[in-house]
C-alpha cells in the first residue's frame, strides 16, 4: 500500500506542477485559454501513465493488476474530492475511465519493457 501512495504523490505532484506552470503561462497570455484547458488534461494522463510505467517496471508480474490498482485509487481520491467540492456529471465519468485504462496501459507497458530488457 505503501508502494502505491508514493506513485500517487508522484501523480499528484506533476499534475500540480504542470498545472502552474501552463497556468503562469496562460495568466501572461503565453497559451490561450482553450490550449490550457487540453493541456490540463495531458498533463494529467502523461504523469498517470509516467507513474504506471514505474510501478510496472517495479513490479513482477501482472501489470495490469498493479495499473488498475493505481488507477482506481487515483479514481477513488479523485471521485471523493469531485462530489465534495464539485457536481458529478457524465464527462467527469469519461475522464475517470481514460485515466484509468492509462494507468493499466501504463504499468503493462513498463512489466513488458522490463522483461524485455532483462
């Protein structure tokens, strides 16, 4: 457990680094705002793939076990904050599901270039 709460920290802490850093760009009139809106998104899905990857190669065997645990905690966070703060609409459900067939694609990914190279 403890394995995976270090992959979310990794998550969550390149989504909030990238999210200010194309935020200051967006405040300076850098990227408009519709780019902004895209970039949210692959930031997101780049550092859930990047941190599956990792704790695919870390793992043994079956990568998509160890991608769809990270996936349905980073869900599982993501789903609580969402009815706390926010309103649970459909797209948001689309969302969770890309981020979470990346994080399984992510961690298959890294088993199998791990046995690759092994």
């Amino acid at each position: 457990m403890l394995n995976y709460l270090k992959y979310l920290l990794y998550i969550i802490g390149s989504t909030i680094g990238g999210i200010i850093i194309f935020t200051i760009f967006n405040y300076f009139g850098i990227i408009s705002s519709d780019i902004f809106k895209i970039l949210k998104i692959i930031i997101v899905i780049s550092s859930t793939f990047i941190s599956a990857y990792l704790l695919g190669a870390k793992s043994k065997n079956k990568g998509y076990l160890e991608g769809l645990k990270l996936g349905g905690l980073l869900i599982f966070i993501l789903l609580l904050l969402n009815l706390i703060f926010g309103t649970f609409k459909f797209p948001v459900l689309l969302y969770y599901l890309i981020i979470l067939v990346t994080s399984i694609l992510g961690s298959m990914v890294g088993i199998n270039l791990k046995r690759n190279n092994s």
